[in-house]
C-alpha cells in the first residue's frame, strides 16, 4: 500500500499545480457555482470519458486524463463549496483556496486508505471503464440526494461521494500511467 500512497501523492500534485495555475488565472470564480452545477460539470467531464471509451473517433484533442483531472478538482471544489457555502462574489486568495485543496485532499486520501484496507486494493483489478462507470454512479447518486434538497434515509451524505469521485478518478489516473509505461 506503500506504493499506492505514492502514486496517490503525485497524482493529486499534478491536479493541485493545474488548481494553483487556474486559481492565478482566474482567481476563485469557481466560488460563485452551486453544487448542482459543480455537479453537472463532473458528469460532463465523465461522460466525455465514457465517451472517449467508448467511441472509435474523437474529434477534441483531449484525452481521459485530463479530464480525470477536472474531476478530482471539481470534487474537491464542491467539498470545500460543502464546507464554506457558496458565495455572491470570489472571496479566497490563491493561498487559502490551495490550503483548503490540500486540506480536503488529505481527508479524502485518508478515506481512501481506510477503504484500501479493507478492500485489499481491489481497485488494481479493475478497469479504467468501470471506474468510470461508478464516477457516473456517484454522481446520480448526488443528483438524487440534491433533488432530495439533501435528505437521505440511509445513504451516505453527498460529501462521501464527492470523496469516492476523487479516488475513482485518482485510481483511473495511475491505470492510465501504469498502461502507458
């Protein structure tokens, strides 16, 4: 597990350096989105992957990755949206918006290594498409509970989903850097 903890850390660098850039870039815009519609660019980007998956000709020149990567940083913007409320105006400076990345990936890290215990990393028997498919799961999953003004009976609250997404995404990255090498 040592070695996943590893591939774990380098992907969510390469996610929190594009985080950083963006954040020069564009300041915290993203601060502004309800959930639903942090939401619905996740399942964009998913279904582009599925897409990509899917079908033989691809007329974007992008590829899973990059949007494996827009996943885990939406997540992570919609837990920190969970936990500041979403706000009329941009109101976080590059540094406390990346503290709060780092803060909500380390949480999120931390439930991946409790799973990956008890699961025996099952995930490395997986493939990339049924990743992809249970990102997708996750979030009708969300739909629903945000349908449901946020009430469940029995279900885990959006936040763990948000969590599951990132670490689907996460694993699905060091497939596609494992296939490639």
């Amino acid at each position: 597990m040592q070695q996943t903890s590893e591939q774990y850390d380098a992907v969510i660098k390469i996610c929190r350096d594009l985080f950083q850039k963006k954040m020069k870039d564009y300041g915290s815009a993203w601060r502004i989105l309800r959930l639903p519609s942090l939401t619905d660019q996740i399942f964009i980007k998913a279904q582009r992957i599925r897409g990509l998956q899917e079908n033989e000709v691809q007329k974007v020149d992008e590829d899973e990755r990059s949007e494996f990567i827009g996943i885990i940083n939406y997540s992570i913007m919609a837990l920190i949206q969970l936990e500041k409320g979403v706000v009329d105006q941009p109101d976080l400076s590059e540094e406390e918006a990346v503290t709060l990345f780092d803060k909500h990936a380390k949480v999120t890290k931390s439930l991946m290594e409790d799973k990956n215990h008890d699961y025996g990393e099952a995930w490395r028997d997986m493939r990339v498409s049924s990743l992809t498919d249970l990102i997708l799961q996750k979030l009708l999953r969300v739909k629903q509970i945000e349908d449901n003004k946020g009430a469940t009976l029995v279900s885990e609250g959006i936040d763990a989903n948000y969590q599951d997404m990132v670490n689907y995404a996460v694993f699905a990255m060091i497939h596609l850097k494992e296939d490639s090498e």
